[in-house]
C-alpha cells in the first residue's frame, strides 16, 4: 500500500461523523440543574470567616514580614481548692485570688520566621494579705513546616525562652508566697503546631488547632521563703521538673462576625526536688520547711465567644476552668482579651 492511499484513508476517516452522544433524558437534565442551583446557594451563603481565637490554643499560621500583631490579655483566677494526690478536690481555707494582666506581641521577620514576645504582672490576694509585681518574660521563634492548603495544614516548630524577671526568693514569711510572680528558671519550651480550617457541608466553617509544648528549666538557688516552699534558713538549690501541655482548640463561625470556640488544656509536670538546707516553718522551730513538689497534671477547658470587627481587630470573652488534676489547683478563671493585627510596617 503506497502513501498516497494511506493518506486517502485517513482523509476518508477524519470526514466520518463521531459517534452520537448519548441524550440525556429530561429527568437527569432537572437533576443536573438542581445540583448547580444547590451549589450556587452553598457559595452565595458561605463567607471569609474572621477569627480571633481561641483563647489559649497558640496558631500554627506564619505572621507575614512587615505585618504585626498586639494581644493583651487579663485573666482574673479563683483558686479555691486543691486537688490532691488522690486527685480528689479539697477546698482552701481562704481563696487566692489572682489578677493577671498580659501582652502578647508578635511580629513577622521572614518568610520562614516570626518572632513573639510576652510580659506578665501578678496582683494576688488571700487571707487578706496582698502581693505581686512583674512575672517572667518570654520571647518565642518560629518557623513553618507546612503551609495551609485545600488539604494540608499549616504545621509549626517554635522555641520559646522563659527569661526569670519575675521575684521568687526572700518573700515575706506569712509562707503565702504572695509576691513569687516568677520561677526563677532560664526555661526552654519546645513547641509544635498545627492548624487547620475546614469548610465542610455548612456554612458554618470550623477552625482547628493542636499545639504540643514540652519544656526544661535550669537549677535554682534559692535562699528563705521562695516561690518553691522555704522557710527561715532555707538554702539550697531547686530542680524544676520538665513539663508536657497539650492544647486542642476550636472554633465555628456563626457568622462573619461571632464565633464560639474552646479549648481543652492538659499540662503534667515531673517532680520538683531540692537539695540543701530546707530550714523551718518557724525562727528557732525544728519542724522542717517544705521545699519543692510531686508529681502534678491538670486539665481544663476554656470556652469563649469572639467578636470580630474586621479582619484584624477582635474581641475574646470566656472563661477557663479545671476538671480534673493531681497535686494541682483547682480553678476558675475569667478571661478577656483583644487582638489587633496590623501591616505591612
């Protein structure tokens, strides 16, 4: 067969008709448009929900460079029973309470990092004695792992450093510990996070988070009445126990501008040990001064409701609350905070 009968062929064969398309009937037409007409309506009601939260639960998103973010916060804690090592609940004789006031700063660098810093100050009362002053400061690193997208979330690895600015020795020695606002440790959290936010079948997209945090302190010397225990003559050095905290956090939106979110918080700490002279309850006593702490977790929850006035300014309300632990305090906390992001700088 010589080529200008292949090239007949193929000219025949490329004028043929293709094959007829199946018609569809009447019934899988309306269905085709009611599917179209339900998907239309889907997107007409969904929005770009705004997000402030939650409380606790830190993101795993990246602050932009040049961008920036200021959240204060004030917390007003009742401590007003302690769990013990059977973990049962046992009221305090007097509440502590205390108030807690925070700022919250963090700012983009690069593309791959981004920087935060928080201050803290203490007001306490109980037995009608006050206290505080300036708490520990901390300042955070992070870098992305991962970048949110239709499937994968943002993931997150930070180091946050714990700088011991707030008062932890020589307190007064009513033994209530009253001004201890800091820990007097250089510690160390590692922390991993991730965040995600589906849009499932509502309109009502939620916003998840997942944060890991494990921590190391350094040694502390401490002399007299301390943050850790003490009494008269107490000299010696304290080893903070490493600590593990889990937060999980959610939030939907009822719409642009409220959404409800909450958190569950679970921290577990190992045991606090000393070494050296624990020193007495009482001047010239011989009944020694407890130093230090067993084992402790304790898990809480934090709902809160958010207002969002635009993309970058938000109002938190909520509460925290524990309800379950081990050697730990038992708690109810009022929460309120804003947040105001802002850029490029």
């Amino acid at each position: 067969m010589n080529m200008r009968l292949l090239l007949l062929i193929a000219a025949i064969a490329g004028s043929l008709p293709a094959q007829e398309e199946r018609i569809k009937t009447p019934q899988e037409i309306h269905q085709e448009l009611e599917e179209d007409e339900k998907l239309y309506q889907q997107a007409l009601d969904m929005f770009n929900p705004w997000y402030t939260g939650p409380l606790l639960t830190p993101s795993a998103n990246m602050m932009p460079p040049g961008y920036g973010n200021i959240q204060p916060y004030l917390f007003i804690t009742d401590a007003y029973a302690t769990f013990g090592a059977d973990r049962k609940s046992r009221k305090k004789e007097s509440s502590r309470i205390t108030v807690n006031p925070s700022l919250g700063m963090q700012f983009g660098v690069t593309d791959t990092m981004d920087v935060a810093l928080s201050l803290q100050g203490f007001g306490n009362w109980q037995f009608e004695k006050t206290g505080g002053g300036y708490g520990d400061m901390s300042i955070t690193l992070g870098w992305p792992i991962t970048r949110q997208g239709l499937y994968l979330p943002s993931m997150k690895f930070t180091v946050a450093q714990s700088f011991p600015t707030g008062r932890y020795q020589n307190l007064n020695p009513n033994g209530l510990a009253l001004s201890g606002t800091g820990a007097g440790a250089w510690s160390t959290r590692f922390g991993f996070g991730i965040t995600k936010l589906l849009f499932w079948d509502t309109k009502h997209p939620l916003n998840t988070r997942l944060f890991l945090g494990y921590a190391v302190s350094t040694p502390v010397t401490v002399h007299s009445f301390n943050s850790y225990g003490g009494g008269y003559g107490t000299k010696g050095r304290v080893h903070p126990g490493n600590s593990f905290q889990v937060d999980f956090g959610l939030e939907l939106a009822l719409t642009q501008n409220w959404v409800i979110a909450n958190d569950l918080v679970y921290t577990f700490q190992n045991e606090t040990s000393f070494s050296g002279d624990f020193g007495t309850t009482t001047r010239g006593g011989s009944i020694s001064a407890p130093v230090g702490s067993p084992y402790s977790d304790n898990l809480s929850l934090a709902p809160a409701i958010e207002y969002n006035f635009n993309p970058n300014l938000g109002l938190l309300v909520g509460a925290q609350f524990s309800v379950y632990g081990r050697s730990s305090s038992n708690f109810a906390s009022g929460i309120f905070s804003v947040t105001w992001t802002f850029g490029p700088m």
